[in-house]
C-alpha cells in the first residue's frame, strides 16, 4: 500500500521526475494521506509554500483507530480517489 500512497504523492506533487531525499520522501506519503482524508473533512488544503509544496492543516481530529482501521479507511480513501479521476485501480 506504501506503493501506491507514493504514487498518489508524486501525483498530488506534480513534480515530475525529481530526486527525492529520504524525508521528502515521507513528506510524499503525508501528501498522499492529507489528499486521501480530505474530503473525509479531517485536513483542510492550505496552498502551496514557496518550493511548490503543498500543505493542509489538520482540521477535525482523527479518532483513536486501531492499525487495522486505518488500514481500512486509507484503502477506502484510495478506492475513491481513483474513481473520482475516473480511474480504475
């Protein structure tokens, strides 16, 4: 799942083919979960900073979920994000 929530960074980044350093990285996946959770009204989009990056503030607090809970809601978060680019995962 790390996979794709990298690809969904790198697409949410909009960068292109770019080195990356270990914690820009992570910074990718936090793209990607921010993204995903959005529209679930737990992050709220800010804008881009100076280097292009976007950011979110956090705008509802996340539950207390069990590991297999997040799992659940990230997959979930994923599935719609592919169906609202009317792509198929």
């Amino acid at each position: 799942m790390q996979g794709v929530l990298f690809i969904i960074g790198l697409q949410e980044l909009g960068k292109g083919k770019i080195q990356l350093s270990k914690n820009e990285k992570l910074d990718v996946l936090h793209i990607a979960i921010c993204t995903l959770l959005s529209p679930y009204g737990y992050y709220e989009y800010e804008g881009l900073d100076k280097d292009g990056w976007p950011h979110w503030k956090t705008s509802e607090k996340l539950p207390p979920l069990k590991p297999e809970q997040q799992q659940v809601i990230i997959k979930q978060a994923i599935i719609e994000y592919f169906k609202s680019m009317d792509v198929q995962p």
